[in-house]
C-alpha cells in the first residue's frame, strides 16, 4: 500500500471514504489491490500515481451524501477538472434527484466537450426541467463553439414546450446534417405530431432515406394521436409492403387503432399476428390486447389473454379491473381487485379510479368512503387524483379533491392541476370558482400558457360566459389547432354558427392546419344553428382538403345535422351507407331526432337497432316512449317503460340547478322539500297569470303521462327549470342575470315560458341544458327556437 501512502495519507482519505458508506471504501481498496498485485512495483505508471477504477465506484453510490463523498475524494485527488469524472459525476446527482448540484457541476467544468453538454441536457430533461434544457441546448449552439452530436437532439427536441421551439431546433437540425439520422429523425416525428402538426411529421418520414422500426412506429404513433387512423393504417401497409416487421412498439400502437376504428376483424388479425411471431409473452402486448377487447366488449377474450400472461404487472390488473368495469359488470371487477390484493399487488390510482367507479354503481356508500380515506392515506391527494377523477369524467370527485389538496396548503398545483380542475368546473357549471383559479393564474403569470389558457376558454364557454372566453383566446398564442378547437365549439354551443364558420376561416387564413376535433366542432356548430349546407361543405371539404376520413363522430354530427333540420330520410340514408358501423350513438342521434319531428315508424326502427347494441341506456327508452306518447299510442309507451322497468333500468330523474352567492341549489321536478317552497311556487303562480296575460298557452304535448288537463298545467308549472328559475328570482336583485344548469334537454313548454319570464322580470336568463346554450332575454332566445 506504498503508493496509496504517497498520494493520500490515510487521515485524509478514511473519514471521506468511511464516515457513511464503508462499501466505496471497499470499492476503492480492491481496486488499488487489483493494480498493485498486477504491478507490485508500479514500473508501468511512471508519475507513480494509483490508477482507480472509478466507474466501480460511481456504481456503488446509492444516495446523494455518497455522491458528496465521492466527489470530494476528486477534488482532494485532482481530478477537479477531469471532464470524464465531471460529466459523470453531474449525470450521478441527477439520476439522485439533485438537479442544483448537477449544474452547479457542470458549470465548474472548465473545458466542456459534446458528452457534458449532452449529460446536463439530458439531466434536465430526465428531471422535467425542460425550459432549463432549452436554454442549455441554445448556450451549446450559440456560444461554446462546441459541435453537437445526434445525441444531442433527441433529448431536447423532446422538451419543446411550442411548435415555434421545435421549428427552431429543426433548422439547427439541418444545418449540423443530422436530419437523416434515424433517432433524430424519429424524434423530429414525434415532436410536430405532439403539436398537431402531422403533415410535417409525415414529411420528415418520408425524406428519410433509411428507417428503423423505431420511425415507422413514430409515424403510426403521430397519425393515432391526432386522430387519423385511416393515415396510421396506410403507414402499416407501407410497412408491410416494405417487409418491416412490426414489433412489440407497432403492435401496442396498432391495437388500440383497431379499437378506436371500431375494427373488430383487424384486432384479431393483429392478434393473429402477434401469436404467430411469439410476441404474446410482452406484457405490454397483453396488455394492450386487454384494452382492445374490453373496448369491444368482448370480455371473455380480454380475460382469456388475462389468464394466458405468464408475467402480470399492475397495468395488467388495472386493465381487467377496468374492462369489467367499464362494462357494466362491477362485481366481477371487484373480484378481480380481491384476486390482485390477494397475490400482493399493491393498488395504485388507476385502481381507485376503477374502484370508484365500481362502487358506484354498486352504490356501496360505505365502501366508496373506505376507499376515499385509503387515497387519502396513500396521500395521492398531493400527486395526481384530481387528474385520475377529472380524466374519468367524475367531476365532482375532482373538484372535492383539488378543495381537500387547498386546505391542506402544503402542495403547490401546477400546470397539471390547472388542467384537470378547470374541465370539473366547466363541466359543473362552477363558474365562480373557475374565475378564482383565472385569478391565481394571472398572478403566477401562467395564464397565457396555450393549455392552460385554452382550459379557460373552454370554462367560460361552458359558463355561459362567451365574450370573455372570445377576449381570452384573442390574447394567447394561435399556433395550434387546441384554442382555435376550443373558442369554435364555444360559439357552437351558443348557437354562433356562422361566427364559428367565420373563424375556420380565419384559421386557414392564419395557416393553422384543422384537425379531426376541429370538424366535429365546426359541424356540431353547423348543427345547432341549421346550417344544412354550410355543414355539407365542412364535411366535404374535412374529407377532399384535409384528408381525415369521417370518424362516428363526424357522422353523428351530421346525422343530427339532418335530424333536427327534419332531413331524416337524408339521416337514414347516411346511417345505411356509412363505410363503418354505427354505434348506439348514431342511432341514440337518429331516434333522438324522430322524437323531435314524431316519427314513430323510423323511431321504432332505429330504437331496434338501438337496443341491438346497447340494451342497457335507460335514455333510449325513454326517447322511444316519448315518441309514443307525443302521438297519442299510450300503450305503446307503456309498454317500452315497463320493458325498461323489467331489466332493472331507471330513467336519470331531470334536475336543473342555479348558483345563489356561493351556493349552488339543485331542483328536481315538483320539488316540495326547499325551505322557501312556498314562496316559490306563490311566485310561480303569479308569473303565470301574467304570462297568460301576454298570450302564453301551455303545450300539453310535453307532459308525457295519459292524465287530466289540469293535472298536466300543474306538471308543466313544476318542471325542475322553472323552480331554479323563480328561486334565483326571487334571490337575487332585481334585474340581475340568472344562470340555470339543465342535465336532460329542455323542454319545449318550459322554453317558451322562460321567454315570456324574461320580458316580465326584464331580466336575462342563461341555460346550459344538455345540448348547448339559450340566452333568454326580452322575449327572445339567441337559438331562434331552433335546438
């Protein structure tokens, strides 16, 4: 141990190497036993210096004081400059969570070369740091005179936080000569389908003058996350045609295209496939053919390749929980999650999203809160389960977690919450607390962040709130399809067809390419103000211009398009010769707008096929029945509720609910239990005489039970809008706004009663019903008695 003697005194070196960690010191001892037997005399170093294996020692460093350690054993070696030992040293505090002294490494590296560069990029992409990334890349190609390599790219091109930060790395791309290179390549893909802009991924693929499986799944990936599934199966047969063997990747990608598309057949033929070619025993395979079949619902085959995996992980048995659950079979997935607590996999959120779920419809209270104070001992309320609830349309559930995460005031939210709660409050209608959150975002400066903003925009649409939803998308960046997607849906639902028209093309103008959400939108807009033609152009031109092939959703549109126009010959029509099947969604569009217009033949028809589907939508009875009942068949609508009744179906009792200060007070029709019950419907009775007065006359056609003509005045007088209604009339100031949430469509009778409410009590009456909006004011409503 001589040498060891020379170059560090034992005093120096055993409390650093010692203090907490006795292995380094192992590691660094055998590795100067290992030199020293092979060269007893050290005649091979001529600087009689010791010759460490440090690669062995970083190994064995398992935490950050460790690291501490190690790097004050280099400074007291000399090797403080060692670029080598530095860069690595600077991935090793990352890799343990400490990003402040991975940079401030980095920085005291005096001569950096590509590897270091390439390490801190990497660090602080690995970390979610990615402005910081972007800076660093941007120091390296500006100012170090350093050349990148194709490692550099990838990473970074992954941090883009914009299109116009992707563009910019695109052109440094090309001007270093790395645009053929596979994976920067591949990652170039990856980045413009994460923006939308997949045409341009496309033509990065197709320039490339050699590929690897990796790009083609890029390619199929790019073209399934933004909706074009007809693109990403052309991409596949490209791939086929080019005898390139679809992998692990591929087929993951390619099943749940089959599911999306409603392709049955080719789903099967994937798992043909993916049996032939021995890819069965990938977990994430299995995994993903689970999520297929229970997208078809085809339960025993998903439980069948259940069975089959040799190896399970959690997604495994979140995915068969799921798919039992997600088909309405919610005992077996209990079984399931017993199965999993049984051989020792510990739950995640995925599962209690699934629970909750579950034990809601098995209307387990008592269980559902056992639950809810497990998420709450796991302390998933301070990662993500207002996004696990907000994602699974449970927003109430998010909303109460995000209030329990804020009284708790030890989390920060980020741009994650703000995401996930803004949708809850839109979808609720909690405008109030959406314009708190728009104020906490104003302060932290992150209200014109694209996502962020367009969750806003969104909220105030939903809100009825539609010149502030207009004034905010005017202030945030357009680049992208998502706020132009968001502010044309808006004025869909308020019944602006032409404005939202008007803006597509502003769209264009702008050169911002459209993408299959912003077609639904348009042609849901098209729909609510009857523009029957204007509506054949957007889906022309979706299909001849834009190359997006019609999913079920474009078709529904236009189904209820021609609906609601009374086109249903021209509805039944599309149905028949869609190129794909219809759903209970197609046929729920069709039947709904029978009911409308009274044509119980094609009414009969489509609830057939309807019921063929999905017999277990209590909604689609009831439309039947209503249909019936318009047209005087009482038997026959007595006959359909008692079939509902029969299979254990219950219709969803018609709510509507008003905001009063902070409270939000829900009516329910011929509500009798509010406390100012009596003032209500005193209330009611006057604003009838008066309206009577104007020429209202009740439409009987809408109470839907075979009773007297009095009993059904009182039916109409009682409906759970016009409660809501009078309540905030008679709660708020006079001449003040009245903002009313309807959860089935309203009525007709009920329609035209709240126009004659707003001239009496000159007030303007918001109602958000299922469908879309209605402004009521001075006798008028903005949907010109179209909806």
């Amino acid at each position: 141990m001589l040498s060891l003697l020379k170059c560090l005194p034992p005093r120096n070196f055993k409390p650093i190497l010692q203090l907490q960690q006795p292995c380094i010191y192992h590691f660094f001892s055998s590795s100067l036993q290992h030199k020293i037997s092979h060269d007893p005399d050290n005649k091979n170093n001529k600087n009689n210096n010791v010759v460490v294996d440090f690669n062995l020692v970083f190994r064995s460093c398992t935490n950050i004081n460790v690291a501490k350690q190690l790097h004050a054993l280099l400074l007291v070696l000399g090797k403080a400059q060692d670029v080598v030992l530095l860069t690595q040293l600077v991935t090793l505090y990352a890799t343990l969570g400490d990003l402040s002294l991975s940079s401030t490494t980095f920085k005291h590296i005096q001569r950096k070369n590509i590897f270091s560069w390439n390490s801190m990029v990497s660090a602080y992409v690995r970390r979610g740091r990615y402005r910081d990334s972007m800076d660093c890349v941007t120091e390296l190609l500006s100012l170090s005179g350093v050349r990148p390599d194709f490692y550099t790219f990838p990473p970074v091109l992954k941090a883009c936080l914009s299109l116009a930060d992707g563009e910019k790395m695109h052109c440094w791309v090309l001007k270093m000569g790395f645009e053929h290179d596979v994976y920067v390549a591949a990652s170039l893909i990856h980045l413009y389908s994460r923006f939308g802009a997949v045409e341009v991924a496309h033509k990065v693929f197709v320039d490339m003058p050699v590929r690897d499986v990796g790009s083609w799944n890029a390619m199929i990936s790019g073209f399934c996350q933004n909706g074009n599934v007809a693109e990403a199966l052309r991409v596949l047969d490209r791939m086929k045609t080019e005898e390139v063997k679809m992998d692990t990747v591929t087929v993951s990608s390619m099943l749940p295209i089959c599911a999306q598309s409603n392709d049955v057949v080719g789903g099967v033929l994937v798992h043909l496939y993916v049996i032939k070619h021995g890819l069965e025993s990938d977990v994430f395979v299995s995994n993903a053919l689970i999520n297929m079949y229970s997208k078809f619902g085809r339960l025993q085959d998903a439980q069948r390749v259940f069975d089959g995996m040799e190896v399970r992980d959690l997604v495994s048995w979140n995915s068969i929980i799921a798919a039992y659950e997600q088909n309405d079979d919610p005992v077996t997935a209990l079984g399931f999650f017993k199965e999993m607590l049984f051989v020792g996999m510990r739950p995640d959120l995925l599962t209690v999203v699934s629970l909750a779920s579950i034990f809601g419809q098995l209307s387990d209270r008592r269980i559902g809160r056992a639950v809810h104070g497990f998420v709450v001992r796991c302390r998933w309320l301070e990662v993500d389960i207002v996004i696990g609830y907000a994602q699974n349309g449970l927003a109430s559930e998010a909303i109460d977690a995000y209030n329990m995460m804020e009284e708790g005031r030890t989390i920060v939210p980020n741009q994650g919450t703000w995401v996930s709660i803004l949708p809850a409050y839109s979808h609720v209608g909690a405008l109030q607390q959406g314009m708190k959150i728009h104020g906490r975002l104003i302060k932290n400066c992150l209200f014109l962040d694209v996502f962020v903003a367009t969750c806003l925009i969104d909220m105030y649409g939903k809100c009825g709130r539609l010149e502030d939803a207009m004034s905010l998308f005017y202030e945030i960046p357009q680049e992208t399809s998502v706020p132009w997607n968001a502010i044309i849906s808006s004025l869909g639902i308020h019944g602006h067809g032409e404005k939202a028209l008007q803006l597509f093309k502003d769209m264009r103008a702008d050169g911002v390419k459209a993408d299959h959400i912003t077609f639904v939108s348009l042609l849901s807009a098209c729909s609510h103000s009857g523009l029957v033609d204007e509506a054949q152009w957007c889906f022309d031109t979706m299909q001849k211009e834009y190359r997006i092939k019609p999913n079920l959703k474009h078709y529904g549109c236009m189904v209820d398009l021609f609906g609601r126009a009374g086109y249903l010959e021209k509805a039944y029509n599309l149905v028949s010769n869609m190129p794909i099947q219809a759903d209970a969604s197609i046929w729920g569009t069709l039947l709904a707008a029978c009911r409308i217009h009274g044509n119980a033949e094609l009414g009969t028809f489509a609830s057939d096929r309807l019921l063929e589907v999905d017999s277990e939508n209590v909604g689609y009875y009831v439309l039947l029945s209503n249909i019936y009942a318009n047209v005087g068949k009482w038997e026959g609508a007595v006959k359909v509720r008692s079939l509902a009744r029969d299979r254990g179906l219950r219709k969803t009792p018609g709510w509507s609910s008003v905001v009063v200060g902070s409270v939000v007070e829900v009516f329910y029709a011929g509500n009798q239990s509010h406390p100012q019950c009596a003032e209500i419907y005193e209330e009611l009775r006057v604003l009838n005489a008066k309206m009577k007065s104007l020429g209202y006359v009740p439409d009987y056609s809408f109470v839907l039970q075979d009773v007297e003509e009095d009993e059904k005045e009182e039916i109409l007088t009682s409906h759970s809008e016009r409660l809501a209604i009078v309540f905030g009339i008679i709660s708020t100031p006079p001449k003040s706004p009245i903002r009313i949430f309807k959860n089935l469509r309203v009525c007709g009778d009920c329609h035209n009663a709240t126009k004659y409410i707003s001239k009496i009590t000159e007030r303007e009456i918001i109602v958000r019903d299922s469908n879309r909006f209605h402004h009521f004011k001075d006798g008028i409503c903005s949907c010109g008695d179209y909806w």
